[in-house]
C-alpha cells in the first residue's frame, strides 16, 4: 500500500529528475501518473476521468547485461559485489532494498542508484544521516564515475565497471 507521504518523496524525487534532464518529459509525466494511480487503487479512490495525451514511458524490456558492479565495503571490510542488473536499485536497513545494510546510521530505505542513458545517478532518499559523494554530502541527484566512493553510514560503496 502506497501511502501519501511515500507519493510525495516519489514526486520530489522524480521533479529533482527531471529538473537535472535525466528524464524525459514523457517518462517523468508517465512515472508520475503510475504514482497517483497506485495511491487512488490503495485508496479505493476512483481511476482517472479523462485519458491523457501523454504516452506511457517505454522503457527497454530486454534485462540488462550487467556491465557494472557495486562494491560494498562494511566497516569490517569483507567486501561483497553485486551487479548492477537493474534500471535502479535501492539501498538501506530495510529487507525491502536490493541491497540491506544492516547498521543503525543506515535509514531504512536510505538511497537509490539509477542507470539513465549510460550514467549511474546517486539519489539520497531523505535519510537522516546523508549520503556521501567522494566525501561531500549530496543533496540533489549526482552522476558517479567509475571508482567514486559513496558513504552511507560505515559502509563504502564503490561502482566499478565490469572487466577493470
């Protein structure tokens, strides 16, 4: 169940998208309506009354080889890789995220990474201790490069390219 303060941190972050052309207008009015539609369902509140202009957002089917990996470095430094197989991948304490860090000064869902047109973009999900770029507090969404370190919590996260 989607709940109003969910759709609202769903809106901003899809508005901080597009605001920095890493959307297009088509995708980020059709992700937006996805959004107002799951939360008139989990409302019982009656569908849209008129159809809109606007196409729904077409995004590739076929899976994603995954050309890039996400090193997690804990702070008991046992380093762990995952593929970066999907579009976005979502990152915090909770069991819901791609990837769980389980620590206190992780927040439950903490940040997300997006693959957009060949560029990985860092986004903090409003979590009460930030996230880190290469040591500098982001607050808006962030392309990360090759070897960028980010900090959530006690934990590094590195995104590296597959075959470096």
């Amino acid at each position: 169940m989607i709940f109003r303060d969910e759709l609202v941190e769903a809106m901003q972050q899809l508005t901080e998208l597009r605001a920095g052309d890493l959307l297009s207008d088509e995708e980020f009015v059709g992700r937006m309506e996805a959004h107002l539609q799951k939360y008139r369902n989990a409302k019982g509140l009656p569908g849209q009354t008129q159809s809109s202009s606007v196409p729904e957002p077409v995004l590739e089917q076929l899976p994603l080889s995954p050309w890039i990996t996400l090193a997690v470095i804990p702070p008991e430094g046992e380093r762990k890789s995952y593929p970066f197989d999907k579009r976005e991948i979502t990152i915090g304490r909770s069991s819901d995220n791609d990837i769980v860090l389980r620590r206190t000064d992780v927040s439950r869902r903490h940040a997300r990474l997006l693959l957009r047109e060949g560029r990985v973009i860092l986004l903090d999900l409003k979590s009460e201790n930030g996230t880190l770029l290469n040591g500098q507090r982001i607050g808006s969404p962030e392309v990360v490069q090759f070897g960028d370190e980010v900090t959530i919590g006690d934990y590094k996260l590195v995104v590296e390219s597959i075959g470096e």
